[in-house]
C-alpha cells in the first residue's frame, strides 16, 4: 500500500513536471481531492476546505488597485478542482493593466461599480471590446487573451473573479515588457523609440510598481507552508512533492 502510494507520487510528481512551462490548464485529478502529504484523508475536517482571509484580508488602499488571491498557492485544497477566485478593489482612477491569464478564464462580477472592462481581440483585428458595468454586470475574458480593468468614476470599486483553473497565472504586459532583462534595444526598436523613453518607461514602472498585493495570508499548516509560500508557476511542482492521492 505505501509502496503504491509512493509509486503513484512519483508519477504525479513526473506528469506535474513534463509541460509546466507549456501547461494550457490544470491537470485532471484522478480522485475527489488532493489532501496534504502525512494527512489521512478522513481526518481532514472543515478547515482544510475553508479559505477565510479573501476579503478580511482586503483592508487595503482605497486609493489604490489591490487583488487579493485564493488559488492553489494560497489556498491548497483548490488544487486539481479547477477554480479559484479573486478579490479586486479598485480606488478612483485606478487601473489593473494589461494582462492574460493564461491557464484559465475569469468570469469578473461587479459588486460595486462602475467598472470599465477592455478585452482585445488580437487574434482578430485587435479589436478591443469594452463595456461599462455597473453593479452585479458580469464580464468573462476567454483564456489566456489580453485585457484589463479601470475605475473611471470617482468612487472605490469592488469586483470578484472567478477562474476556470486553480492555477489561473497572471502575465502583466508592462511587468513583462518593462521591469525585466529586456535588451533595451530590443524594446528600442520594437517600439520605434529612442533609449530614453525605454528607460523612462523601465524608472516609471520602480517608482510604481503594479498592483500592490494584498497581506500574505499566514500560513496554518504545513501543507499551507510548503506551497503557500511559492511562486504561482511552481505551486504545481511544490504541489505534487508536497501532496499524495487521495485514494
Ligand atoms: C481541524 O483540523 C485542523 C488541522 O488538522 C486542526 O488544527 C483543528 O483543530 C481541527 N478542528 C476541529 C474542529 O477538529
Ligand atoms: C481584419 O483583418 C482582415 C485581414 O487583414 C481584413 O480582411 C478585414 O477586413 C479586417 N476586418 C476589420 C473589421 O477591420
Ligand atoms: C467611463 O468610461 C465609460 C466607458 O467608456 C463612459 O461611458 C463613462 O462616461 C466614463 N465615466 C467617466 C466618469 O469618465
């Protein structure tokens, strides 16, 4: 029995490693759920089921763009259930800028409007659909496509996300473009601009950096402290080391 389990472990541990850099979606699990490595699956209560830090933990600058996450890093017994949520506060004139998900959609529900949405179409002309919402509009962005939210108006917004992946991901086009290793030529000519305005663009996004985060959860188990604390990308990994079938 341990030695199948053992078996079985590894070769979760090998599927979850093979395409991670090309993974299209969360794997099928192949049993109800995943329970944490050392725990007995009918020892596990409520708690291990219940994430409560979505919103309480969302104190965060009115004045700001703050998203709060509980996906399979945060919040482990997602993994393999294909979903996850988020939890997005937007202050007056404050933007989530462009980005994909590219393992998931999000399906975004307005709980406090309004809330402008953009979707762009890159496939197909660029198009970029937007919509103005208002209070309980919902908006759904097809996986792994471009696009972005802003608060227009003059009061705080609220919405939440849900994601068809407990391993959604995010890309952040200006993250992406401008506060990595980017040969500055490279980004020169592919913007048919000088060094100056790259550079200007690079010191811009230091000064103010992204979307702040909402306070780390603290972690309450083991489980929570081996996966909570890794990158999204690698939570799989961590996941399959840290985890055994439940069977
Ligand atoms: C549920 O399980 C957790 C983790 O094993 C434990 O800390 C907690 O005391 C349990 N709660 C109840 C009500 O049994
Ligand atoms: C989109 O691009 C295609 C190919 O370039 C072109 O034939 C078509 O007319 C364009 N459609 C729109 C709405 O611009
Ligand atoms: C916000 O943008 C929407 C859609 O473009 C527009 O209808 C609305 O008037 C704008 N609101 C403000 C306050 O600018």
């Amino acid at each position: 029995m341990a030695l199948a389990r053992l078996l079985l472990l590894f070769a979760v541990a090998a599927i979850h490693q093979l395409p991670r850099s090309a993974r299209a979606g969360d794997p099928d699990i192949l049993t109800d759920f995943l329970a944490p490595l050392g725990a007995e699956p009918d020892q596990l209560n409520g708690s291990f089921f219940t994430y409560a830090r979505l919103v309480s933990g969302l104190a965060g600058d009115p004045g700001k763009f703050t998203v709060s996450k509980a996906t399979g890093a945060e919040f482990p017994a997602l993994l393999g259930q294909s979903v996850s949520y988020a939890a997005l506060i937007f202050g007056p004139g404050t933007v989530n800028p462009p980005h994909i998900h590219p393992r998931a959609s999000e399906l975004l529900v307005v709980v406090q409007g309004p809330l402008v949405v953009g979707l762009v179409d890159a496939a197909r002309n660029g198009t970029v659909h937007t919509a103005a919402l208002e209070t309980g509009d919902m908006f759904v962005f097809p996986k792994g496509m471009v696009h972005y939210q802003l608060n227009n108006g003059t009061g705080v917004a609220r919405a939440f996300s849900a994601f068809g992946g407990a391993t959604p991901g995010t890309i952040s086009l200006p993250t992406a473009l401008f506060e990595t290793d980017i040969d500055d030529a490279a980004l020169e000519k592919s913007f048919r601009t000088d060094e100056a305005t790259v550079e200007e663009l690079k010191h811009d996004l230091r000064e103010a950096p992204g979307p702040a985060p909402s306070p780390s959860p603290s972690p309450s188990s083991a489980a929570v402290a081996l996966v909570g604390g890794s990158a999204l990308a690698a939570s799989l990994v961590c996941a399959a080391a840290a985890f055994s079938f439940v069977l």
